[in-house]
C-alpha cells in the first residue's frame, strides 16, 4: 500500500470547505449580523437583519455602513457594484459603477428594497 499525501491534503481541503460553507450557511440563518459583520460589512449596534442571504450585501459587502439601530427586512439587496455598465465597455473601456452605501441611524429597510451604488439614507 502506498501513501499518497496529495489524496489526504484534497480529502482535508475539500472537508474543511466543506465545513466552511455549513457553518456560513448555519451563520446566515441564525447569525445575521455577525455573518454580515464576517464578511465586511460594517453593521451598528442593535441591528436587526430578517431573511438575509448570501447576496444581501452584494460583491463588495465592505462597501456597505450600516449605522445603529437598524432593520433590515427579507430580500433587501446592497447593490455596490453595477455590472451593467458592461455593455459600455467598447466605447468607454474604463467606465465602471463601484460606491459605498451609508445607512443611517433609526432606519427601517423593507421587504425588497434594492439600495443601489453611491446611495446615502439619512437617519431616521
């Protein structure tokens, strides 16, 4: 019988990855806000996320500032990147939608709200 390191190092990557995306789905299911928090965004004190997903928070979930105070209700999406300036890219090889999203204080998001790149909420 031979050893085969490489057999084991795939074996263990793949359960580690494996592990890796049950606890994130675990994480987005009854951790809203620390999930949110894990994968950048920055979310205020006393927060509420209800039905989140893995797309809530959009490419670049770094870009999105939640402040405190906040709710944020099922199918809410953060759109920080605006891929469909694509079919630009011929005549404006350089152009390109990437910008932060500010949630002020005492906000509540509903059911669906899209919240597109570059967009500021005020408190309250």
């Amino acid at each position: 019988m031979t050893h085969n390191p490489d057999a084991r190092t795939k074996r263990n990557g793949w359960i580690a990855r494996t592990l890796g995306f049950a606890y994130d789905a675990w994480r987005v299911r009854f951790d809203r806000v620390g999930f949110a928090r894990s994968v950048g965004a920055l979310i205020g004190e006393e927060c509420r996320i209800l039905g989140m997903t893995h797309e809530t928070f959009g490419s670049e979930p770094f870009l999105v500032d939640v402040g405190r105070h906040v709710t944020i209700c099922a199918g809410v999406r953060f759109i920080t990147h605006d891929g469909g300036v694509w079919i630009f890219r011929d005549a404006e090889p350089n152009l390109d939608v990437i910008a932060p999203i500010r949630v002020g204080n005492n906000v509540f998001l509903g059911l669906g709200a899209i919240i597109m790149p570059g967009v500021t909420i005020g408190n309250n």
